[in-house]
C-alpha cells in the first residue's frame, strides 16, 4: 500500500516521518532480510509482523488434502519470514466457504489440524498465528471466532480483529467484548452501512464504543491500517485519521 519510490530504508523512513510506530510485511516476499533488519534498525520502525499472502488461493480448508498440505508448508515460511524481519506474528485466513465440498464445518474441521502442524514450529520461533475475521463465510458471529480459537487451544494462535470488518455482522465492540484476550492486534478500516468500506472514521463504525472496549478488555498491542493506500499525502491522511480515531 506504500506507493513511495525508494529503498527499503526510504520507506521506512517516509513512514516514521508519517507518524506510523511500524511496518506489517507478507510473505512469501522478495525482501533481503539483513536489510529489513538494517531499515528497521536505523529508523527505529519495528517490522511486527507478516501477512500471509496465499491463504486465500491455498487454503488450509480445501477439500484437496495435497492442497491444504501446501497452505501448510506457505504458512510455516510465513513463520520463519516473520521470524527473520524481526516480528512476531503471521496474519492467517484459515479457509473459505466455498460450496457444499467446503462449507462451514469443513472449514472448521479441516483448518483446526492444519495449523496445529505449524504451532511446534511457532512455539520454537516465539511468533504467533492470528486469525482475521473476514468475509470468507466463516466464523461470521464473535461467539463462533471465540469458541473456533478456543478449541484450538494453544498460546500461539490468537484473533487479529479486524474492526471494519465486522461491522457488517454485529457493532465491533460487542465482538471486542466477546473475544477479549483473545485479540492480539487490530486491523483499522472504516465502514459504512451504505457504502460499505470507507476511510477511517467516516461511516458507521462507533469509534468511542470501540475505545471504551479495547480498554474494558485490557487490550493493549499493534493496529494497522487496512485500506488503499498511495503516496506520501495519502498515507499521512491514513496516519491522521488513525490518531483521531483511536486517540493516539
């Protein structure tokens, strides 16, 4: 989303000048590690964590076993990226609705035991598998998201809430009330009733609600912004609008 010409350390720098606090990275990714560490390092802009980029092309809930096999060995590089940029998570959409060979259960059933292949290899990197809700068809209630995570069961994999997002189910701080300390980190958008996804804080999404329960809940960790992005004056607007959203 950073449409800024440059090095690694340029952007970067751009962005510390934007008031950004750090950078969230994807795999699988062409970037030299020593010199995302170098950026980083020189800038003082943390690089937290990865999104991984193949979730919904290979999913973990494909009914092709060969398929989810290979989700499998995309999210566990996306472990070791994270690991080498210096951050701590990897964003994970865990599968699709997507007929009746794919329908919620087996989304469930299929994505569970796919990424318990991946947590020995998490646990021994010290990064975290976060689960997005998103429109995928899936978990669509924050009572399903609670009980998916919970069932898990591990201290590796937790919720990268997305507060745009669901907003189309239900008000994003009765899902941020429901998942508690399950949230790990946020994803920022703004969304509105009638023109679904907006610039953050136009639209609908009850703002001060959302601080109120991020407190209530003790939450306390990264927010990125997820929307379009663009050159310098863009993404100093996405900066601007988070700060007064949030009340950074």
């Amino acid at each position: 989303m950073i449409q800024i010409p440059g090095s690694v350390r340029d952007t970067f720098q751009v962005q510390k000048e934007l008031g950004f606090d750090g950078m969230e990275l994807i795999s699988p990714s062409d970037l030299d590690p020593v010199e995302v560490r170098r950026a980083s390092e020189e800038t003082g802009m943390p690089v937290h964590g990865v999104v991984d980029m193949s979730h919904w092309k290979v999913r973990l809930s494909s009914p092709d076993p060969a398929e989810r096999d290979q989700g499998v060995a995309i999210l566990e590089q996306a472990l070791r990226d994270a690991k080498a940029f210096g951050g701590f998570t990897v964003l994970l959409v865990p599968g699709k609705v997507n007929g009746d060979d794919e329908n919620h259960d087996h989304v469930w059933q299929r994505s569970i035991p796919a990424i318990r292949r991946v947590l020995p290899l998490a646990s021994r990197l010290g990064v975290r598998v976060l689960i997005e809700n998103v429109w995928n068809g899936f978990c669509e209630t924050p009572d399903q998201l609670r009980d998916y995570i919970d069932e898990i069961d591990s201290p590796w994999v937790g919720s990268y809430f997305d507060i745009g997002n669901a907003w189309k189910f239900a008000p994003s701080d009765q899902w941020i009330r429901t998942l508690g300390h399950r949230i790990v980190k946020l994803d920022c958008k703004g969304w509105s009733n009638t023109k679904r996804f907006c610039k953050i804080g136009e639209g609908d999404i009850d703002w001060p609600a959302v601080r109120q329960a991020l407190a209530d809940v003790g939450f306390s960790g990264w927010c990125t912004a997820e929307v379009t992005g663009g050159g310098r004056d863009r993404l100093a607007e996405i900066s601007k609008h988070m700060n007064k959203v949030l009340l950074l």
